[in-house]
C-alpha cells in the first residue's frame, strides 16, 4: 500500500517538476506530498504492531495541529 502510494507520489511531483513555478506546480507538489503520506496512514493502520497513524493523532505533515 505505502509503495503504491509512493510510486503514485512519483508521478504526481515528477509532473509538478515540468510545470512553470507558481501556484498550480505548488498545489501539485502538495497533492504529492498529500498521497504519499495517505499512503504511509494507511500503511500503519494495517501495520500487525498496531502502530497508530498520523491520521488519528493529528501529527501528519498536511494536517493542522
């Protein structure tokens, strides 16, 4: 899951890296950044240590504090 995430992440900054600086390369780059750490969430609630995810503790990058 957290790899498929990742090589999605990929793609998604690799197509953010031909665009012209500005807004919408910024919002692509966060999109990335969004997808992977989703990716990595997900990851850990399937995780058989029963490790937390960001997403229940509110600590992920793209999450308010």
């Amino acid at each position: 899951v957290e790899d498929q995430a990742e090589s999605r992440a990929d793609a998604i900054d690799a197509q953010a890296d031909t665009m012209p600086d500005g807004a919408a390369k910024e919002a692509m780059e966060n999109k990335a950044d969004r997808v992977e750490e989703m990716g990595e969430e997900k990851a850990n609630a399937m995780d058989d240590n029963g490790e937390v995810a960001p997403s229940e503790t509110g600590v992920g990058d793209t999450q308010k504090k």
